[in-house]
C-alpha cells in the first residue's frame, strides 16, 4: 500500500474525497496546514495540477487535488475558478451569488470539478474532470452538503445538492463524475 497525500484543506471535499478512495489501495494522509499552494492557474485543471504537483514534491509522496467551483451562465461563467475567494464563509459567498444573480430568468449553472495526481517527484500522472449541470435556486434549500450545496438544483432529481443523501450526490456530481473516470485508472499506476 502506497501514501497518497490528499491536498485540500476543505473539510467537505475532504470528506467527499475520503468516500471515494476508502478501501483502494492506497493509505491516505492529509496535507499539513502549513503548506499553503497559491492557486495562480487560469483554469480547474491547472489549479489541480498545481496543487498536487507541489504538494507531492513538498512531501515526497503521492498527491491528490480537487479543484473545482460553480459557473453561473447569467455571471459570465462567474464566480468559476474564483468560487472559494468569492466571499469568506459559505454563506457570504451563496449571499453575494444570489445577490449579484437577483431576478435574473437564466437560472443555468454547472458544477466542474477537476481532479489531478501527482507522483512524488511532481510529475502528473493522472487528470479527470467531470461536470454536473443544474440550476441556481432564489433561495437556500437542504442541510447536508458544504459550500454552495444549497442553491444548487439538479433538475434530473428535483432536489439541490444539500437535499440528496450522500450516496446520490456521491454518484451525480461534478466530484462523482471526475471520479468514476478515474478510479479505474488510479488501478494502473
Ligand atoms: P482546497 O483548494 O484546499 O482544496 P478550496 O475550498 O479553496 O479548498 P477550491 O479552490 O477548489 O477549493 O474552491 C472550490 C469552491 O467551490 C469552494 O468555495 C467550494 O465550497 C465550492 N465547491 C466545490 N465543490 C463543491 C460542492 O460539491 N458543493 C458545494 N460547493 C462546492
């Protein structure tokens, strides 16, 4: 069994992340605090890789990264790769969405999720993305979930992200689907 560093410090992609890779053969540790990557690329995969190449080649160990974020169609595709700088706490950041969205009638958005792991010299060895489409809701609904879970309605289900089980948000989001592509591959090297 190899270490794979998981390189976030969100507690709830790290809990999502955890369900995914639990029980494959892999030991999971953490990322220390400390060790802060400045996410200077201009896209999802870019921030991933560079999350994961430096935090593999800062701990000498095998590296996972998730980066990902919400992109309203009516925003111009914003808050994107910004979504974790759009506010300093989920509800700031879903109160400034909801805000600069206001009655607007394209309610589109998608979820994207890129995925990408690094072997211990940083090099990438594996890169997945995966996107989920859905809705911006006028108002929060549903308590499970993190981030901005609650204004995210999927129209296939007819519940928001915080209103599916673990399970469902687990098989149809943008993070689900990053996945199924690539733990399959995560057997091969
Ligand atoms: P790390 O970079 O340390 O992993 P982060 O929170 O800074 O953590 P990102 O830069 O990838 O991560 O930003 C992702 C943003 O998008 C953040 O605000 C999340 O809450 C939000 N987000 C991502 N996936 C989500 C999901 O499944 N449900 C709700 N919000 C999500």
């Amino acid at each position: 069994m190899r270490k794979l560093v998981v390189a976030t410090g969100n507690p709830g992609k790290l809990q999502e992340m955890e369900e995914y890779l639990t029980g494959k053969n892999w030991i999971l540790t953490l990322k220390p605090q400390e060790l802060d990557i400045q996410e200077t690329g201009t896209t999802f995969r870019e921030n991933a890789c560079l999350k994961a190449s430096q935090t593999a080649q800062a701990m000498g160990e095998w590296a996972i990264a998730d980066d990902s974020g919400l992109a309203v169609e009516a925003l111009n595709g914003a808050p994107g790769i910004y979504s974790a700088r759009y506010g300093a706490t989920d509800t700031e950041r879903i109160a400034r969405l909801l805000k600069e969205l206001g009655d607007n009638s394209n309610r589109k958005a998608q979820f994207i999720c890129a995925i990408a792991i690094a072997a211990p010299d940083g090099s990438i060895a594996l890169e997945t993305e995966g996107i989920c489409r859905g809705e911006i809701l006028k108002s929060p609904r549903g308590q499970g979930g993190f981030g901005y879970d609650p204004i995210f309605y999927v129209p296939q289900w007819q519940q928001t992200f915080a209103e599916m089980t673990r399970q469902r948000k687990g098989k149809v989001s943008h993070r689900g689907l990053a996945f199924e592509q690539l733990l399959p591959q995560l057997k091969t090297i």
